[in-house]
C-alpha cells in the first residue's frame, strides 16, 4: 500500500504549532518564511522554516537569511520537509552548497486509540522549577553554554505546560519530559530517561504521565519529533501508537553538531 502523503495545509499547521511549543529566542517572518534564533541551542530553534508562498525572488531570499544569520554568528540552516516553499528551495540551496544535515520525524496518534492510566496527581510541576532544570540537563548532558539559552527559551513559554519528574525507589529522579497543549495538540518535548534506569519501563511510564496530562487538558492528538539515528525511543513511541506524519530534514552550509 502507498503511505498517502499529507496534506499541505497540515504540515504547515504542525510545524507552527511545534515552534510555537519550544519558542525561540527571537523569531522573525520573512516572506513567508519563519526565521527562528537561539543562539545555537538546537537546530529547530536556530533554523529558516520555508512553511509559505512568496513574493521575492528565492536566491535574493536566500542571500538575506544567509547574511542574516552571520550577524548572529550562526550558519544559516534550512528546515525541509516536503511542502517546503518554493518547491524547487532545495534545488537552489543545493546549487549554492548547501549540504545535506540531519533527518527526523514527526510523530502523532490519536489519544482516544492509548490506554492511558488513570492518574490523580501528576508528579512535577506545571511550571518550570529548578528542580526540573537542573534534572533535565544533568540527564541530557546540556552542555554549560546552552544551559542559559534553555533556561529563556523555556520561560518564553505561554502555553500550558507540564514539567514531569519521575523518581526511583530511593527517590532519585530518574526521568524527565514536558507536554505542551496547544488546542487539540499535545507535544511531547525533552524526554529523558537517566542511563542506569533504562529499558526499566520508565520511558513508558513518563510517555502515559504525559500524554494522559494532554488528554486531560482536553488534548485529543500528540505528536513529537523524533531523531531519525534514535531508534531506541522510535521503538517506544511505535509500542505507544505512534506513527510518523510526515518527515523533516536540515540543510546548512557549515558543519553543525547541535541537536534536532
């Protein structure tokens, strides 16, 4: 069976509602596209979203993102996927050098189709605290020059949002994530389960903490996006439902090491 490829209007609906839960430091709308800094932290909060039609002739376009993106000593990266506007953007980038970066997926299912816990109390905070933060970067090894960067770009955040903490027998915290609700959406960001506890049913764990805060607050879809080289917690989301709506791809004209 052919996989029906999504809509445009879809895509488009997705990838602002994904920007709009983890917000960059700056953003800025150019003609259609969506121009996002963050001083480095993370490709999706440092890269050029091509989501509408335009005016301007695209390499004029081009070179002003590109100049752009050097006043803030960053290389200027381009956020694909297949409804990327204009539709021949990858052609001209790949004609002025732009080389292929990393892939990743977007995932979503439907809550109504998850068995999810009853829970009475969601353990964490819908706030950020310090706690949280400090967890969730000892956890993911964020290294001491982002950790700024996070801390604003997570107190950006006018969404609601749930900040979950999962503790071991001894208390120990030992996993973390945040869900934010938009509308019908739930996205699942920054989930991380501490080395000496994995494949102990944690992920799972937190994943149904989660998602059952989302459907809770009237949440009736999640979605998450997910590493194409993370196969370990692609399994996880395909055993919780998950299925990849569309995919997403970088192209940069300089070597880049940061996260999707």
């Amino acid at each position: 069976m052919v996989k029906q490829m999504p809509d445009s209007t879809f895509i488009q609906t997705l990838e602002e509602i994904a920007s709009r839960a983890m917000p960059a430091l700056i953003n800025r709308h150019y003609d259609g596209w969506l121009l996002r800094y963050s001083m480095g932290y993370t490709r999706r909060a440092n890269a050029i979203y091509p989501l509408y039609g335009s005016s301007l002739d695209v390499r004029e376009k081009i070179a002003f993102c590109e100049t752009l993106y050097h006043k803030q000593q960053q290389p200027a990266i381009f956020k694909l996927t297949e409804n990327s506007q204009p539709p021949d953007l990858e052609t001209q980038l790949k004609d002025r050098g732009y080389e292929n970066g990393a892939m990743a997926h977007l995932q979503t299912v439907a809550l109504g189709q998850i068995q999810l816990p009853t829970i009475s109390t969601f353990p964490g905070s819908y706030r950020l605290t310090t706690t949280w933060f400090k967890a969730y970067t000892t956890l993911n090894q964020v290294p001491n020059q982002h950790q700024d960067t996070l801390h604003q770009m997570l107190m950006l955040q006018q969404l609601p949002t749930y900040y979950a903490v999962l503790h071991d027998a001894n208390g120990v915290i030992c996993a973390v994530g945040l869900a934010v609700q938009d509308k019908e959406w739930v996205g699942i960001f920054d989930v991380v389960v501490g080395e000496p506890y994995r494949r102990q049913g944690y992920g799972k764990r937190l994943m149904h903490t989660l998602l059952a805060w989302g459907k809770k607050q009237g949440a009736h879809h999640a979605y998450l996006q997910v590493n194409d080289a993370n196969t370990t917690a692609q399994r996880l989301y395909q055993q919780l439902g998950f299925q990849e709506a569309y995919h997403y791809w970088y192209r940069h004209l300089a070597p880049v090491t940061t996260a999707v």
